[in-house]
C-alpha cells in the first residue's frame, strides 16, 4: 500500500504492507532509530512520537492508521540541531543514563507541557506514567520536566 | 512481534463500513483505536483477513448536547472524554472513569465505541455507563437500534453487539439533580487494567438521607454489573458512614468473582466491598459540596 506522511516537517511516501507497525516504518524505512522499540507490546512507551500533535505508541499503530498525518519523532524536536528546552534539560539534570526510554519520555513530557505548561510534581508523574524508566528512578525526569516547563514559560 | 498479514479498507462513511462489513462477514474485523485489536493481532490471538478501518469517518466522533443528556460518537477518544468540559460538567463520573484508563497514551488513541465493543472485563467504562444509565446505539444495514448498558455487557468479552453492526454512539443521560458521582478503581499495577473499578451515583434525599443510589462495578466479574443489593440497602437511608458500609458490604452478593494471577476471588471480593464504600462516600461528598 502506498503511504504519505509528514515526518519532521518533510512530505515521504512509502510502499508498506497494512500490518506495517508504524515503529518499524520510522525505523527501518524513513531511517529515523531515535524512535526506539523495547516491550513491543504496548506498555513501556520507548516507541512513543507525536501523531498529529498527539503522543502515542507506535508499536500500537499501523502505518496505514497513519496516512497522511504529520509525524514528530525525537529527531523532529530539534531541527538544525538546536535543543529543545526539553532535550537541554533532560542533558542538564540528568534526565537519562542509558538513554533507551529517553526519546519516549521527552515526547510524553512534550505533550505534558502543551496541554499543562506548568504541571505540579504530580501532573508529572501522571503525564508520564506510560513511560518506564529502569536506570533513573525518575525523580532527575521530573526535575528536567519541570526545569524544562519553566524555562519554557508556558510556551511548547 | 508483527501481525499476520491481513487486507485493508478504509471506508468513507457508515454505510459503505457496513456494506464491507456484511460483504467480508466473519473475516472482518472493525478498526477503531487499535488500542486493543493491534496488541491481538501482534500476538497472533486474533488472525481476521481484513481490517475496516473506520476510524476516520465523519461523523461518529465528538460530544453533542441533547435534549436528554449528551451523545458521544462511538470514534471519541478517552482523552476527548477526559477533557470534555461538556462531560466533566454534565456526568462527571464518566470523564472521571476516562481518566483513569491507561495512560497518555492509550487515551489518545482508544475509543468509547472500542473499548464498549471490546468488553474487557477489566476495562472502566462499564461501570460509569451502568451507573450513569447510559445506552449504547448500533447501527446495521437494517436500522439502529438503542441497547442499555444493563444490557450491553453479556459477558468476558461479550456484549450484546450483533455481527454486522457498529457502534455509533453512546447516550449519556443527565443524572438526576443534586446527584454526587465518583469512580474508584484498584489498578493493576503493570498494565493499569481495572482490578476493581467502582462508579457510585447517589442522589441526596431530605433530611439527611439517601433517596436513591446506582453503583456500577468493572474488574470483580465477568460482565460488569450493578450492585443492586448494595442500591437497595441504601434507597430512603440515612446517609451515615455505617450507612454506606452496611450497605457496600453487599457489593459483590450474587456474583462469582475472576480469579487469576492478579487477584483471587476472596480479594475481589474484599476490593468490591471497600472501593464501593469508597466511592459513595465520595460521590455523597460531592452531592453536598
Ligand atoms: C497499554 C494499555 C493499557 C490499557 N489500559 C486500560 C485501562 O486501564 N482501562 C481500560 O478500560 N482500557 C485499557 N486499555 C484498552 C483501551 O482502552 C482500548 O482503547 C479500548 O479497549 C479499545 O478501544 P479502541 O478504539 O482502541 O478499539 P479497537 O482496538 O480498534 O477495537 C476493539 C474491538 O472492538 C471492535 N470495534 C471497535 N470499534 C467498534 C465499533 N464502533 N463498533 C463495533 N465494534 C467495534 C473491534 O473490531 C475490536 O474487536 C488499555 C490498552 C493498552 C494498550
Ligand atoms: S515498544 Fe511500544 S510501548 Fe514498548
Ligand atoms: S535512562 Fe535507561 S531506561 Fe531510562
């Protein structure tokens, strides 16, 4: 079948099967491996991106469910290179040690921050509950979070 | 973990869904969300040779004021349900019970309409639409009719949905007034599934009292239903703490709880009872305030 998206900003068009996860058209088709895959079965949120503005799993998602809409991965967030506020965190509090649950994580927390600029501890924490983490424990992301929401000052 | 591979239609409106519908029969399968079908399909549970994708048509999404109450397209998201100011105004039980399903993710994703068809029994929108009274409207090539939720939920994974129809809909209507309303739920601690979910309607009466009181419950058996015992015990009593745990106490009578890895029938029972408690002493809390 034939599939357009908008990826990062860029019209791609490509010839996929319907049962093409969409996880595996970012990585192995459009070559975008910031997008990473760990539990494949819906629960960790490593494979999370933006779908039209939305953060969803995209190991839970066919490429065909997708068409035509604009895709934001972990690549997206940081065109020519410059950081989102988010990434500058998440690098400044230790937001990471692996890094493998990371790219997930900060587009949950992307889509926090747009729907709540100026989230409590709490709202953090739920925001981001269908992430797991196993190197953090956490708390250095919520701290990124919230650093990233205040240097932010309530814009995305 | 990809699925076996299968055809692919993307149907413009209901009607041709449902012509396709009838014309692949029981080789079809509707698609929604994906939020329960693709986790299926990935682990080869469930091997249909197409999909009919009815996601994207009109007019079967978004929250509109009726003359009753609200009506709720089948393809709305749980989020949508989450942040409806029409909802969390009109019942907010409901929108409450959104909130708690999964997580981000999952509610940006799956649908009303999905989950309803879908009929986990660990799923938590059965209990907010038992006790909100709610109906849930399909449609077949040969009309549509309205099917009350007391109705709908016929078993694990069964409901009252006949082959060949589509929910459109969910018909939410108003709670009397003055009414409180809460959802408690014991998740599962990994997938965030209901172990217990309870949803408590309670309408005050005069004097201090209970005049009347629903209570749905999802997660503690197969399908998900009303206490009625637990309704009965309180209809006309005084709304006193010992009120409301005589009565909730009552809350898994007549029923065989599930037993599984996640919690043994006994624990279910114990959860009913005091998530029950729980929840109309704060949906009575809210009835004052
Ligand atoms: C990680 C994870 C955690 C979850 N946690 C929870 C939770 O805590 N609580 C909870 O309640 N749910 C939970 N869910 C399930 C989630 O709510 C699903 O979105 C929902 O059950 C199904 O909705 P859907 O739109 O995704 O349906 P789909 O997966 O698209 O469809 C489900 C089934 O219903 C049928 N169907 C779909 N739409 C219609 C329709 N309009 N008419 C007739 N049949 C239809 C499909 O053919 C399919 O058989 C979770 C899911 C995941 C992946
Ligand atoms: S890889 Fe998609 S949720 Fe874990
Ligand atoms: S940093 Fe290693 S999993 Fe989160």
């Amino acid at each position: 079948m034939n599939i357009s998206l908008c990826i990062n900003g860029q019209s791609r068009a490509f010839d996929a099967e319907p049962r093409t996860l969409l996880v595996h058209l970012l990585r192995d088709e459009a070559g975008l491996t910031g997008t990473h895959i760990a539990c494949e079965t819906s629960v960790c949120g490593a494979c999370t991106v933006l779908l039209d503005g939305k953060a969803v799993k995209s190991c839970t998602v066919l490429a065909v469910q997708a068409e035509g809409s604009e895709i934001t991965t972990i690549e997206g967030l940081a065109p020519g290179g410059k950081l989102h506020p988010l990434q500058e965190q998440f690098w400044e509090k230790h937001g990471l040690q692996c890094g493998y649950c990371t790219p997930g994580m900060i587009l949950a927390a992307w889509q926090l921050l747009e729907r709540r600029p100026d989230p409590s501890e709490e709202e953090i924490r739920h925001g981001i509950e269908g992430n797991l983490c196993r190197c953090t424990g956490y708390q250095h992301i919520v701290d990124a979070i919230q650093a990233a929401a205040a240097q932010m000052g309530g814009k995305r | 973990m990809i699925p076996a591979p299968f055809g692919y239609k993307r149907p413009g409106t209901l009607a041709e869904a449902l012509a396709l519908l009838r014309e692949h029969g029981e080789d079809a399968r509707l698609l929604s969300g994906g939020h329960s079908l693709l986790p299926l399909l990935k682990a080869r549970l469930a091997r249909p040779g197409v999909l009919i994708d009815i996601a994207r048509i009109p007019g079967l999404s978004g929250i509109t004021e009726t003359a009753g109450g609200l009506r709720i397209g089948a393809l709305t998201t749980h989020h949508e349900v989450e942040a409806s100011p029409l909802v969390r105004e009109a019942c907010p039980l409901l929108a409450e019970a959104a909130g708690r399903i999964g997580d981000v993710q999952v509610r940006n994703r799956g649908t009303i309409g999905g989950s309803a068809a879908h009929a986990d029994p660990a799923s938590d929108y059965p209990a907010a639409l038992l006790a909100l009274e709610a109906a849930l409207v399909a449609s077949s090539p040969d009309g549509t009719r309205s099917i009350p939720a007391a109705g709908f939920f016929t078993g694990p994974y069964e409901s009252a949905l006949k082959p060949g129809e589509i929910l459109t809909a969910v018909e939410v209507p108003s709670p009397p007034r003055g009414s409180g309303e809460a959802y408690l739920k014991a998740a599962q601690q990994a997938s965030g599934f209901a172990v217990c979910g309870v949803a408590a309607l309670v309408v005050p009466g005069p004097g201090g009292t209970i005049a009347s009181a629903r209570v749905g419950v999802t997660g503690v058996a197969a399908p998900a239903y009303r206490a009625r015992k637990t309704e009965e015990a309180l209809a006309g009593k005084p709304a006193s703490p010992d009120a409301l745990r005589r009565a909730a106490a009552l809350a898994a009578e007549g029923v065989e709880p599930l037993d599984d890895f996640y919690a043994s029938a006994d624990f279910r029972r114990q959860l009913a009872r005091v998530y029950a408690e729980r929840a109309l002493a704060e949906a009575l809390r809210r009835a004052k305030g």
